[in-house]
C-alpha cells in the first residue's frame, strides 16, 4: 500500500471551477484513487464506514454518491476535498431539477428555550453521521407530559438547518398519541408525507404497504430530517421511517416506545424536569430582567412550585407577563395550593389537560394504581406499599410500576422503589379524591402497616 498526492483539477482561463461532470466521473476518479492506494474494495469500506456494494455502485455510476460519503472518501484516500466537491456539484444540480420539492415543514423555534445542552450536543452526536452507515440514524426523545420534548426537537431541528444541514428538507408530522382512538392513523400520515415530497393526489398508493414504500423511494438519496411528534407505539412509527441513510429521524414520545429499538437503529434522549438554575432561567427570560431582579427569591419559589416543569414554568410567566399577577412573589403565594398549580393555563393552553392525555391512555389497573400512587406517604414509591395500597400482590404491583415509568408518570430509582413529579402527584391524588374517595383509605393504613415492616 502507497499513498500518491492527488492533482486538484485545475482552474479554466476564465477563472471558473472545471466542470465537474456527472456520477461517472465522480466514479472513475474514486476507482483511480483507490487503486492508486491499494484499497480493494473492503479495505476503502472499512476506511469510509460504507460497506464494499456501496462503494462498487457509486464506482460503476449505479449510485449517485452523497456529500457524505464524499467527504469519508477524502478523508480515507488524502484527498483534500477533491470528492467532495464533486458530490456538492451534483447534489446542487439535482436540487435545481424541475419539479423537485423541498419541505420546509418544521414550526418556529421557543423564542426563550432554555438550557438542555447535553440533550443537544446528544442529538447532534446520534444525527450527524446521517449517511455514514447503512442505517437510518433514529433519535427518540421521551420523557412525561409538559417536560418540552417537542421544544427540544424543534430547537435541535433548526440548529442542524441552520448549520447546513437536511439541505432537501424537513418533514414535521404530530403523530397525536398517546390517547386511544386518537392517534394518527400511518396510512392518513403517509399521504401527508408524500403530498409534502411532491407526489401527486392521482398517484397516490392504495394501502399502507405501498405507501410506505413509496415515501422510501422519494427520500432515497436525499438529506431530509423527519420529525415525528407525539408518537403512541412503535408500529406507528415504523411505517413511517424512511429507508435512505442520508436520512435523519427525530421523535418524541411520553412512551418509551417498546419494540421500536429492535427494530431501528435508534437511541432515546430522556428528559425530566429542568435543573434550578435552568428553571429560574427561563422564568427570567419570559418575564425580564426588570421583573426577575425585583425579587430573585421569589423566582426560585415559583421555579419549585411548577416543579422546574417546562409548560407549568412556561404558563406561570405568561400569567405574570400579562399581568394577572403583578408579581412572581403574589403568584408563588397563590400557587402553595396544589389545586391552583394544576389549574395553570393560559388561552386554551391548561396544565392538567397534559395530565390528561397520558392518563386517559392507561387501562383500569393501571389507572387505579396511578390514583393511589398519589396518596401514598413520603416520596418514595415502595412496591410493597403500592401492592397493600392497591390490595395485589407484589409482582402484580411491580408490573403495573413498570408500566407507569414506561408511560413516564413515575420514574424508576431501582427494581421496586420509584419516584414521582409532584405536580403528577397532586395530580393523582386529585383524581383518587374525585374516583376513588373513602375506599382509598384502607389501602392507605395498609400502606403504612407496609411501610412500617
């Protein structure tokens, strides 16, 4: 093996770039590198992380070759930026092609979105190499009602756009889970999807298969981000992934999404409440300098009465900014009560809705199980307590917790204790006193009969 410099091709009299031809060229030239190097085809895959069929398509003009891939291509061969600019050349044609579309579909970034930092730089780490392996990159961001998993994607979003990337678009879908009977149906989202790339009404497929598989065909190829918002299960999901991998995917789901990782090359991106610096942050942000350093204490009161919760932090500053309370100290007052915090809102905007969503998607158990989760003493679920509460045996409690953190209502500390926001615990224990009334109390003596063993 030998390395060989590489001739940049030279400039035309007039000053312009040569013509840099089509995929043939970018073909041969790689070919002529590649030998020149010693690679065999396996030796160069193994070098720019594609596999050697890849490599032999892209050699023999079959495959259209990415930016990417290009630039493993420099890298791997010492080729400056040779490939690369080939394949910007050929990428900036067919994007002037008629007919073509690029989807701008992603909506507008929080004007006052806070910290997050490692959640971002964790997304770019899992999306950056779209196009480097074969797989689909697929980044799955979960966590409980109100924590700002739609912010979060839409922010990371527009900060890869605005960076360069996903130059073929972005695709923004709310999948509307988790609730039964009205999430989104695969079938009805594909039709918006291939609308959205530019397929035509009279040409669109009969069933989901086709459809599918259609939306694979448009977006081979092509750069394109697709957020999936507020995704219910993983079978939602799968039919919608594309199957290019210069391709990058985003969702956000209050479900861990079961199944979906045995199935995609994905990783989840959990979030919780905001840290106290972060908190105060934004409530600063949304309310201004002026009416922040009037009173910093009472910031950080009102920051603990959301419980550091993005929508309920969000909606106490709106209440502030319009003035229906002159003060963060007059609403941290008001807010002591858990019956107020639940009852934030603004316009049609209401926290306990949130709530709502994710409880009304659990069955009779579980949901009976959440309830009593609320009055159970001290802050720590005991899986003991909860099984004396609910009058089922330990196991049955365990898999009915297990299901609660799955669906991000509780968060699990170790195989049988888990924690649980306030702002959900005042939440269940409303419900229980609505629900269940008197007949919670039994269970609670025998909570603390538990307890106390």
């Amino acid at each position: 093996m030998h390395s060989t410099a590489v001739t940049r091709p030279a400039c035309s009299e007039s000053g312009s770039p040569p013509d840099t031809g089509g995929p043939g060229t970018f073909g041969e030239l790689l070919r002529a590198h590649r030998e020149r190097h010693g690679f065999s085809l396996a030796q160069l895959a193994t070098q720019v992380h594609f596999n050697r069929g890849h490599i032999s398509k892209v050699e023999t003009h079959k495959r259209t070759p990415s930016v990417a891939f290009a630039e493993a291509c420099d890298r791997a061969l010492n080729a400056g930026s040779t490939f690369t600019s080939i394949a910007t050349a050929l990428e900036a044609t067919a994007r002037q092609q008629p007919g073509r579309v690029h989807p701008a579909q992603l909506p507008s970034a929080k004007r006052c979105f806070t910290g997050r930092r490692e959640c971002l730089n964790q997304l770019t780490r899992r999306l950056r190499g779209a196009g480097q392996s074969l797989a689909v990159p697929v980044a799955v961001i979960n966590g409980p009602p109100g924590v700002g998993k739609t912010a979060l994607a839409v922010q990371w979003a527009h900060q890869a756009v605005s960076d360069g990337r996903f130059a073929d678009g972005q695709l923004f879908v709310d999948l509307e889970g988790p609730e039964p009977g009205a999430a989104a149906d695969p079938f009805d989202v594909l039709e918006h999807l291939l609308r959205a790339v530019g397929v035509p009404g009279d040409s669109m497929p009969a069933d989901l298969g086709r459809r599918a598989a259609t939306f694979r065909s448009y977006l081979h190829g092509r750069e394109m981000l697709l957020v999936l918002d507020n995704a219910a299960d993983a079978q939602q999901v799968h039919h919608l992934l594309p199957g290019s991998a210069g391709c990058a995917v985003v969702v956000t789901s209050r479900s861990r999404l079961p199944g979906l990782l045995s199935r995609v090359d994905a990783v989840t991106v959990p979030l919780a409440e905001l840290g106290r610096p972060e908190a105060a942050m934004l409530l600063r942000a949304m309310i201004g300098d002026a009416r922040a350093d009037a009173d910093p204490a009472a910031v950080a009161v009102l920051a603990e009465r959301c419980g550091r919760l993005p929508l309920a932090l969000v909606l106490a500053a709106e209440h502030i900014v319009s003035c229906q309370h002159r003060s963060a100290d007059q609403l941290a007052t008001e807010l002591e009560l858990d019956q107020a915090r639940l009852d934030l809102a603004e316009g049609d905007v209401v926290l306990r809705d949130s709530f709502d969503t994710s409880y009304r998607a659990l069955d009779e158990q579980s949901a009976r199980m959440f309830r009593l989760l609320g009055v159970l003493p001290g802050q720590v679920i005991d899986a003991a307590a909860s099984a004396a509460t609910a009058g089922v045996s330990q196991d049955e409690a365990v898999r009915l917790l297990r299901g609660l953190a799955s669906a991000h209502l509780i968060r699990r500390q170790d195989e049988r204790h888990y924690l649980m926001h306030d702002l959900l615990r005042a939440y269940a224990a409303d419900l229980s006193r609505q629900l269940d009334g008197d007949s919670a109390k039994p269970g609670r003596m025998a909570a603390d009969t538990a307890l106390v063993a």
